[in-house]
C-alpha cells in the first residue's frame, strides 16, 4: 500500500485525531516523515482510555502503527508512553517484537507531556520551530485512538461511527464507554451510574484544556472525557469568570514574578512566548511593544500557568486566548521563519508532576478506576455534525426520510482539508440541517 492508497482510505472512513482539535489524519502522512511517535501520555490529569485501549488491543495498534511507518518510510516508529502505565506497558512487550521498526520511550508523569512539541522533544531531542508543523522536523505524532481507528478502516472497513469517553469525578461508578458519535453528553454520564453531587456541572474535555458543556451536546470524534463536577468546584468557578474581571485583577496584583514564563513548556523549549510580559503590557494598556501580543500566537493553551504556576490565580491562558482569537479575527496569522532559542538547560527541573497538579487543582480524591467497556452502547437518537475535525464541513448526501445503517456515509468529504461522516446508529433520518444529521433509531 502506499501513501495515497492509504490516505484514500483513511479520508473516506472519517478518520480524524480522536481528541484535540480532530487534524484529518490523512493529511498528516508524508513521505518527509523519517520518525512517527504514537502518542500514548494521556496527557490530561483523570484521563485513562488511552492507556486501556492500548493495553486491549496491543498487537493491532502495534501492527498498524508499523504499517503506517512502512507506508511513509519513515525509520523508525516509536511508542510515547507514561512509566507508570504498567500493564499497557507489559501488554507492548509481548507484542512488540514483531515489529523491528517499533521501540518504546518510556515518559515521565509530568504536565503537559502529551503535547506534540513536548513528545517531539522527550523522544527525538528535536525542537518544532515556533508556529511551525512536526512533519518540518520530519516527525508525525498520531495517537492511540486515531491508529485503531485506522485499523479498524483497513482491516475490518469500518468507519469511525463511535468514540472512546471517560467518565470520572461526581460519579457513582467512573467507567470509560464507547457511544455512537452524536449521543449526548448526558446519555454518556448516565452510563456511569449517578451523579453523586447537586446540580453537577459536565466539564466537556481534560481538567486542563476542557470547557465546561451542555447535557445535550452531541459526542464527536474529538470528545474523551467527562468530568462530572460539583458547581463550586475550582476550576467550575475559573472557567466562569469574566476576561474582563480577570484583566482588572491581573492589573491590581500581578507581580511580575515569571513564574507562568519560567514554568510554560513551549518557553523552555525555545518558543518566544512569556506570558508574563504579556499580562504586564495587556493589563496595563501598553501597546508600544506588539511582541508580547504577538508571540500570544505561540502559546498552545496548555493551562499551567494560570492552573499551576501563579502564586495569584490569575488567568493569564485565558486572557492571552482572547487575544488570540482577536488577532485572528483581525487577519493576523501565526508568524513563520522564527527560530527559537536554545532549549533551557533548568527544564529539567521546571516540570510539573502530574500527583501535584491534581492536588493543586482539588482532582486527587477522583483518579480512581475507571474500567473500559469496548462494547458500543446502543442508543436510539444520534446528531451527527458535519464538522467534528479540521478543515471544511463534510458535504450531507442523505435526505430526510432515508433508511441508513451502521457506517453508511451519510457527509462526503468537502473540498479542501475534509473527511467523511457516516451514520452511527441504524435508523431513519429525521432531520438534515446545514451543520448535522438527526438519525432515529427504527422502531
């Protein structure tokens, strides 16, 4: 098989990053690429289906992620994964042999370490240049869902029609299920038992990186996790505040003491992004230097400085988030042809491990099991939205009224960067909008 054959394929079966901002992962295979990684850190704090999946189905990923690597050419394929995750661990040994081009790096228990660049640089010691891609370094990073989904597309031609959910927190029993793409966040909740506080808030996401949801938002190729919280919860009541209150407090008690800089990942490795001279010059209305705004673009909004590193709790993610957005909104686009600094030689020793965070955050008492059920739970009404990655909305090619099955296309990819959608429950289409398809299971 080679890359345009496989790309085809991956394309057509809707495979998409499965968490994040859902890249199309075709467009991710290049024949540049002399190193991928399978990115297995599980990167947010209470999040653990990476690890399970890959512990139940070893051998497949392991195959495939080999395949891929032989597709593309790369060297070598090499496995990103926590020390402490044992078992999945022990389950890659007695697989792994198979594979020549595959080994393990092993990954300590720190914060943010499932960020690409992170990875890039624990595993391969090269630094992605500021604003650019990995394929750049010659480095493609795909994650443990993305690669069983991809050999489920080639080895059973089944489309990606479900998705892999934790459920922790507020729960009576934290389980992690696979659902239909399209049920709501609610169905998925009540799959964990009952919520065990009053009024509970769902934190759609990572405790880190995560917003707070709706009951009645749809599951997509991009949702791993819901964190079932009470409403006085820390980061409940960090994720409501205002920008606008958040500014007013940065400019009252910001001391300028680097710690968000000192502790940012990105800034360690080089990135010119310092979120502390961000909020001097944000919060006190400076704009003779642009830099300060500019470099916001850098910043992958991992959250450690305003979670962790702020001795104040002030926002400095969310305030530079904002900016951001403005500036893309105004046309600005990330600066290219940056080079970064030398990595900092005190990195070593700047990360956060990922038992203080939790505790810093009020998370502890909630890392407990939760087992996996690999079984699709049936449900009888799914929306499906035609924009769950990347890159331009897949196209509907069903119309209300039509009987569909299980994988059925239902959204054929747009032009441009776009993949395709297919049904996720057997049943009747009920509904075909702009941006989704109501499907009603048949009775």
């Amino acid at each position: 098989m080679n890359i345009k054959e496989l790309s085809k394929i991956i394309q057509e079966n809707g495979v998409v990053g499965a968490g994040g901002a859902g890249f199309p992962t075709y467009a991710k295979l290049d024949e540049r690429a002399n190193t991928i990684l399978l990115n297995c850190a599980e990167c947010e704090p209470l999040l653990k289906l990476h690890r399970q999946l890959l512990e139940q189905h070893a051998y497949e990923i392991a195959k495939t992620f080999s395949m891929v690597a032989d597709t593309v050419g790369a060297d070598e394929a090499i496995i990103c994964i926590k020390k402490e995750y044992k078992a999945t661990i022990q389950a890659l040994h007695a697989c792994i042999g198979e594979f020549p081009k595959v080994r393990i790096h092993l990954l300590d228990g720190v914060y943010p370490m499932g960020d690409e660049v992170v990875m890039i640089y624990e595993a391969t010691k090269k630094v992605v240049k500021p604003g650019g891609l990995p394929i750049m370094e010659g480095v493609v990073v795909l994650n443990v869902e993305t690669v069983y989904n991809i050999y489920r597309a080639i080895e059973k031609q089944e489309p990606v029609t479900d998705k892999v959910v934790s459920v922790v927190a507020e729960v009576s029993k934290p389980v992690t299920v696979r659902v239909p793409l399209g049920c709501t966040i609610e169905e998925v909740v009540a799959l964990a038992g009952v919520a065990t506080t009053k009024d509970p808030v769902y934190f759609v996401g990572g405790p880190m990186m995560g917003n707070i949801g709706s009951g009645s938002q749809p599951v997509t190729k991009t949702t791993n996790a819901v964190l079932v919280l009470p409403q006085d919860h820390y980061l409940v009541e960090k994720k409501r505040t205002k920008a606008s209150i958040s500014m007013n407090r940065a400019a009252s008690i910001c001391c300028q003491c680097q710690m968000c800089t000192d502790l940012c990942p990105r800034h360690a490795l080089g990135h010119p992004i310092q979120p502390h001279l961000f909020m001097r010059a944000a919060s006190n209305k400076d704009f003779q230097d642009v830099n300060p705004f500019i470099n916001t673009m850098f910043c992958s909004s991992c959250g450690l400085c305003e979670l962790y590193s702020c001795p104040q709790g002030l926002a400095p993610r969310s305030l530079m988030a904002e900016y951001k957005l403005g500036l893309r909104k105004a046309g600005v686009k990330v600066p290219q042809g940056v080079v970064p600094a030398p990595v900092q030689p005190s990195r070593e020793y700047r990360k956060a491990p990922e038992e203080r965070l939790e505790a810093r955050l009020g998370l502890t008492k909630y890392n407990v099991d939760a087992p996996l059920n690999d079984t699709v739970v049936p449900m009888n009404k799914v929306k499906i939205l035609l924009s769950q990655h990347i890159g331009a909305p897949a196209k509907a090619i069903v119309s209300k009224g039509d009987m569909v099955t299980v994988g059925q296309m239902i959204a054929q990819p747009a032009d441009g960067l776009s993949v395709a959608i297919h049904a996720s429950i057997d049943g009747k289409v009920v509904e075909v909008a702009d941006s989704y398809v109501v499907i009603q299971k048949a009775k």
